[in-house]
C-alpha cells in the first residue's frame, strides 16, 4: 500500500511540474510570435533603453510619452526611415516593443512562482532540479541576447537590427524551447515508449539539422525583408537561379548578407524538405505499427511541411499587398509561417525522443 502511494504520488508530482513546463513552453511560443509582431511593424527599436524594473510600466501621460518619443529621435530607425512619424505612430510601435518585454518578464514571473509552489508542495524532485536550473539560465542568457540584438540597431546608420543577431536570436529561442519540451517529454512520456532504431534516429538526426539551417535561414529572410526581393513563384524573378547571387565579396558573404541568395536557399532548403519529410513519414509508419506513442502523430511532419511551404508561397505572393504601417495579408501569412515552421521543429524533437539509438543513449 505504501508503494502504491509512493507511485501515486510520484505521478501527481510529474504531472503538476510537466503542466507548469508546457505552459512554460506555450508562453514562449507566444513569446517569439510577438517578437514576430514587432519586426513586421518596425516596433523593435522603439524603446531604446532596457529598464528591467522601472520598464514594466509603460507611460502613464503626456509628458512621459513625449520623453519616450524624443528618446526615440534619436536613433538612426527614426532619423532615416520615420521622420514622419507622430506621437500616436509612435505609441503604435511602442506598445508591441513594451508588451514583447512584458511578456517576456511574465514568464520570469510564471518559472518563479511556479517552482516555489512546486517546491512548497515537494513536487520537485531532486533530479529535476539541474535541468531546472539550466532551464532558468537559457531564458535569462535569451534575454541578454535580445538586448544585444536590439543593440545592433541603435547606432551607425542602422533602421533594424542586423540580420544576423536576429537570427541568433531566434536559434536561442528555439533552443530554450527545444530544452524545456525534452524536459516536458521525459515527465510525460514513459520509459517504456522509448523504442530503439538506429537508421530511424539518423534520419532524424539528418532533418532536425536541416530543419535548423532552414530556421536560420527564415531568419535571414526575416532581418534582410529579402521577401521582398523576389516575390514570385515557382520562379525567382524569371529565373530558377536568379541574377546576382554572387555579387558580394567575399564570396561567403552572400550566404549572410546578400537577399537574393538568401532567398534562393531559403526556397531550396524547403523543396529538400519536403522530399526528406516524405521519405521519413514511410519510416515512421514503419515503426508505428507496433508504437502508439509514434502512431498517434505520424502524420504530423508531413502535414506541417506542407503547409509550411503553402505558407512561404503565399507569404511571398502577398509581397505586393504590403501597406507600411498596416497588418494586412502579407503579415497575417508571415506569422503563421513561421508558427508552422517552430511546430516542425518540436514535432522533430518529439521523434527524436521517442527513437533512440541504442538503450545505453537512453537519457
């Protein structure tokens, strides 16, 4: 009887710690989406100081928002691209830049309260504390790595953040996430769900990769607006290889720093993927068959590729309806893509969990 209530209330345990991770997780999910909303309305740089408790308020009347403005001023973003910008233009930008930091600060507040209470009630066990523990480093080291980001566009002749720190940005995001959901799998999911394939988890191995490069990419597309540069399909501007790709020296550059090649990997790498991701879902419904834990979602990476790659089509296409200022059909596609393209990332780690190499590689 007292073992049965030692595993009862290990279960309860695991349960109420792999609830407070997932909201966790769904929080940061958010959290990169609004950080989506504030580079398609040009909001990142509109708060130019990095006030970690004064700035949870916002401003409260007049004379504060017009110091906020003049702060504003003063960047390259306002003196190059928005000198017609009014205070309530202003206030627009302001508002996504302040609740981006916001919620970024709520979940601080969720991950604290959450442990204490967790703590309180003896939930956390002592071998979920070192992954807790590393869990709280990550989301303060992707804070700093959001200030530099911001950084990198306050000064020179810069009206966005470099490309390049965005992207860093977004892996390290998607690294905290891909941590907390390993996390979340291994208070959820059995011991005995784990299977064992070595050409399975290769494979795996080999599209969570691609995947990544993809994402770095999106990135890319993202900080340079290099959708912009090419908005047609199945051609880029009239040619499957398009004109200029190599116009920058040195020659590696153009794989960080030129849109139109940018755009050319970033439509390649998707066309790869959905070659890949049809021949893994035949692995998958291999294995299935003897695994509810891979049945129940061998699907999945099929159906998000494909609609990822409708969605970059589209959100391509709709370059022409692009209205500054205005969230219209271009930005409503963006964001789901880029929705899509982070669900293809965790359904990976999800398989990834599941299949493992060997029993020894268990973790």
């Amino acid at each position: 009887m007292a073992e049965n209530l030692d595993v009862s209330q290990h279960q309860r345990a695991s349960r109420a710690v792999a609830t407070w991770i997932m909201i966790g997780i769904v929080m940061l999910i958010v959290q990169v989406l609004l950080g989506g909303i504030t580079r398609l309305t040009g909001s990142g740089l509109s708060i130019t100081e990095w006030n970690v408790v004064t700035g949870i308020v916002p401003p409260v009347n007049e004379a504060d928002w017009n110091a906020e403005f003049e702060k504003y001023k003063q960047t390259p973003q306002y003196q190059l691209l928005n000198t017609g910008f009014t205070l309530e233009d202003f206030k627009f930008i302001f508002f996504w830049e302040w609740f981006h930091r916001f919620w970024a600060r709520l979940i601080g507040v969720v991950f604290v309260v959450g442990f204490v209470y967790l703590l309180a009630r003896k939930y956390i066990k002592k071998e979920m504390q070192v992954p807790l523990f590393a869990l709280f480093l990550l989301g303060a080291l992707q804070g700093a790595v959001g200030w530099i980001m911001v950084m990198s566009g306050l000064t020179g002749d810069a009206v966005y953040v470099k490309p390049t720190r965005l992207a860093m940005h977004f892996l390290f995001a998607m690294g905290l996430i891909a941590y907390a959901y390993w996390f979340y799998l291994q208070l959820k999911i059995p011991r005995k769900a784990v299977v064992y394939d070595r050409n399975f988890r290769n494979w795996t191995n080999i599209l969570l990769i691609t995947v990544i490069v993809q994402l770095i990419y999106g990135a890319l597309m993202a900080g340079h607006r290099a959708a912009t540069s090419a908005p047609t399909w199945p051609d880029i501007n009239g040619a499957m290889v398009p004109y200029g790709m190599f116009s920058h020296h040195p020659a590696l550059l153009n794989l960080l720093d030129n849109k139109i090649t940018i755009h050319f990997i970033h439509r390649g790498i998707a066309y790869l993927l959905i070659v890949l991701v049809a021949l893994y879902t035949r692995k998958i419904f291999r294995l299935a068959k003897a695994n509810p834990f891979l049945a129940k979602y061998k699907w999945v990476p099929v159906v998000l590729i494909l609609l990822q790659a409708t969605l970059g089509i589209l959100t391509v296409l709709s370059v022409s309806h692009i209205v500054p200022n205005h969230w219209g059909r271009f930005e409503w596609f963006a964001q789901i893509h880029q929705l899509v393209g982070m669900l293809m990332f965790l359904s990976l780690i999800y398989f990834m969990y599941i299949v493992r190499k060997s029993p020894s590689r268990y973790s």
